[in-house]
C-alpha cells in the first residue's frame, strides 16, 4: 500500500501525519532498544497513528477521565478518520466539523493557528458537502466526545475514502488475529491464534484449555500468574520459528498494555522468551 502513503503526507493545515500508522509502523508494542519496554512502548502508543471508523471511535472506553482510550483492549494513540462534512461551525479560535462517514457521526474541532498562513489545501479549504481526512486525538467534553484535529484537509481523491476504510479493517484484523501469512508462508504454520475465527460467546478465541500439557509444566510453576498464563498460551500455540505476536498474547490474557509489556519484559530478563523476527513477535526459550 505503499502507492497510498501521500494520504497521510504534509499537505493540508498544520501539515500530515507520517506513515499509514500500523500498517507502515510496525506494532506499538516495539521499541526502538530491541525489548518491549513499557515506558518506550507506550511513548510509541502515543505517537502511532491509527486508522478508524466514526464507529469505532464511539465505541472506544475510558476507564476513568483521565485514562487512556481502548479499542478492543488496546491502547489508542494518534488517531485518523475520513468523513463527510455535514457542516462547519466557525469561530474565532477554531472551526467545528460535524463529520459522518457512513458508520456513525462526531465532531472534529480544529484550532487555529493565526501565525501559519493557510494553502488552498488547508481547512480554507473545505466546505460543507466535501469529504475530509482528519487526524488528532479522541477527546471528551461534558458527556459528548470528539476529535480534537492536529491536522485536517480535503480528501485527494474518492479512492482516498475507500482505501481508508479497507486500511481500517485491516488494522482492526490485524490485531484481532494476527499478521497474515508472508509470501511463500505455509499458512498451516501459521500460530494457531492467528487463524482462528471470532470468539465464542463468554469466552476468548484464545483461550488456554485447561487440559493443555503445558499447563502441567513445573518448570514455569513459580512464576507470577500473568507471566505463568503468558508461558502457558505461548506453549500451546503450534511451533513456529516466527514465535507468537504480541497482539495475540495480549488478546488471550487480557489487560492492559503496559502490564503486559512490563510481564514481557520480565519473561525476558529472565530468558525465559526472545524476540524473532521483530520487536513484536516472541519464542519461549528452549
């Protein structure tokens, strides 16, 4: 998707993103020293640009006012959304769009910046009836959420609209099940986790059944209960010399980024895992 990678460049007001966020930038769960530290990891977190629905992002949680969004059990950072504009409401500070792009509707608010001299490309430029890219953050006023733009200009072109929405679902799967296979990777070795379908009612896709063999291995008795689940799911996912992505790892054990990133860590202090093929794949040590 390389040919699309102008969609996110530094056109429009304030400038643009960098790189289709996941997909161009690999997992937020790597860090630039080679482990999946928490502090490096979520700075990626934060930095990451991530395509999405209306939707999705009236469907994403807060566990308190000041906590982080999640979306599926992960943590959002920057985020990216194409909509139509329903109408514009100017003001002396900033300019408020009510956006819709076919799966829900919300409010982008845009601040101006009086020392930067607008192009025709910028927020000059759009007007109510037009289709728009916006990225920023997702934001919450009162009881009404919206999406506080850094940045914000008119779509390119109609293929821009519908490549976001197929970049957004294929985010989305990715993280649900995984990367799919390489060229020339036999899918059968693909991790289990990354092949399974939609989870079954009160229960996880990727759960670790009880009456696993690797539940019964002593050697990793003594480890704390997250670390212990995480050995315990690694195990009993078919061998694979790409080892097991992360975002399956935390799918199958639940909670948050950072805990998980810290259990990681700890797994490979204690060189009980190591990364493969990137920052974001791991291996239970022989």
């Amino acid at each position: 998707m390389s040919q699309f990678n102008d969609y996110y460049g530094n056109s429009g007001a304030g400038g643009g993103g960098g790189g289709g966020g996941f997909m161009t930038g690999g997992s937020p769960y790597r860090s630039a020293s080679g482990s999946p530290g928490g502090a490096s990891r979520r700075t990626e977190i934060a930095h990451s640009l991530r395509p999405l629905t209306v939707l999705q992002l009236l469907n994403a949680t807060q566990a308190h006012s000041d906590a982080e969004w999640m979306l599926d059990d992960t943590e959002l950072g920057q985020v990216t959304v194409v909509g139509h504009v329903v109408s514009i409401q100017s003001q002396a500070t900033n300019n408020l769009y009510w956006l819709d792009d076919g799966t829900g509707r919300i409010e982008a608010r845009h601040w101006i910046d009086s020392s930067i001299e607008e192009s025709g490309t910028g927020s000059s430029a759009i007007t109510e009836g037009s289709y728009v890219r916006v990225s920023g953050t997702l934001k919450m006023f009162g009881s009404k959420r919206y999406v506080n733009a850094t940045h914000i200009r008119p779509v390119k072109s109609p293929h821009e609209i519908y490549f976001h929405l197929l970049e957004a679902m294929t985010v989305t799967l990715i993280w649900a099940k995984g990367a799919p296979p390489r060229a020339g990777q036999n899918p059968k070795t693909i991790p289990q986790a990354q092949a399974v379908g939609p989870p079954a009612a009160g229960g996880s896709a990727y759960a670790v059944q009880s009456h696993s063999p690797a539940t019964n291995n002593s050697q990793y008795s003594h480890l704390p209960k997250l670390e212990h689940t995480i050995i315990t799911f690694m195990l009993n996912q078919p061998s694979d010399e790409e080892g097991v992505p992360v975002g399956s790892i935390a799918r199958a054990v639940g909670g948050n980024a950072v805990t998980i990133s810290n259990a990681l860590d700890k797994l490979m202090d204690d060189g009980l895992v190591f990364t493969t093929i990137d920052d974001s794949n791991f291996k239970v040590a022989d």
